[in-house]
C-alpha cells in the first residue's frame, strides 16, 4: 500500500516538472521587447539560426513585430510557409473595412498610428487616412 502512493506521488511530481518545463519554453519562445518605437508588423532582422515560432525543425526567415503597446511588443519568427501565410492574411486584413479608433467610421485604410500628442512609444490606434491626414496637418501647424 505504502508503494502504490510513493508511485502515485513519482508520477504527480513528473507530469508537474514536465508541465513547467512546457511553460517555460513557451515564455522563453514569444521574445517580448521593452517599450519600442516601431509599428506592428515591422521586419526586424532574425539572429541567426533562429527557428520558427510554429515549426521547431524549420529555420525562421523573418521576424515580425505583433502585437504593440506602450510596454513593448512581440516578436513573432517566422520560415517561409509562415511568412507566406502571413502575408496572405495581411492582403485579406487590408481589404476588410474596420472601425477607426478617432473618428469612429468604418474605413478600409485604417493602419496602426500612434497619436503625436503621446510621443514615440505611446498606444497603438486604428487609425483611418482622413484622420491620419488631419493628424500631420496638426503636426506642421505646430512646428509652423
Ligand atoms: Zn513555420
Ligand atoms: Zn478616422
């Protein structure tokens, strides 16, 4: 009976250890930057022999910057199948009409814009054209 539980008790301990392990190699995986000035989706060079985020046997080609805001962002590394699958989602995502965060009207040019007002490493908004054209109007009145 004492031996059962001591086996019962080696078995918790293994799948606990390997259980950690698996969550420690995903935070050591998604590679997240301290604040950044660069917008999502921006190339970042790949250090060599990186492998891709989603294939462990295949070297990543590129290096893209996800999600952003004002602590930082993700850095996502990408092979070729990657890459070209993300690229195809980024044509589908520029033709879908999505709401912009200032003036509230949907609009298919809608990209991420930080606000001037915020500096280089404030949060990240949707932003439309005419409310982007507004902001650089903005912009060269007050260094007129
Ligand atoms: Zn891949
Ligand atoms: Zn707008």
């Amino acid at each position: 009976m004492g031996n059962c539980l001591f086996e019962l008790y080696i078995i918790t301990y293994i799948l606990i250890v390997s259980i950690l392990f698996k969550l420690k190699r995903r935070i050591i995986m998604s590679k997240i930057t301290g604040p950044i000035s660069t917008m999502p989706n921006h190339h970042h060079e790949v250090p060599l022999n990186t492998f891709c985020d989603t294939h462990e046997d295949k070297l990543a080609i590129k290096r893209i910057q996800g999600e952003t805001d004002s602590m930082g962002s993700e850095l996502i590394d990408m092979c070729l199948e990657c890459y070209n699958e993300y690229l195809a989602y980024r044509i589908k995502v520029k033709q879908e009409v999505s709401c912009c965060d200032w003036c509230k009207k949907e609009s298919t040019n809608c990209t991420p814009t930080r606000d001037f007002e915020e500096g280089l490493y404030g949060r990240i908004y949707d932003v439309c054209l005419r409310c982007r054209q507004k902001q650089n109007e903005n912009i060269d009145n007050h260094y007129d």
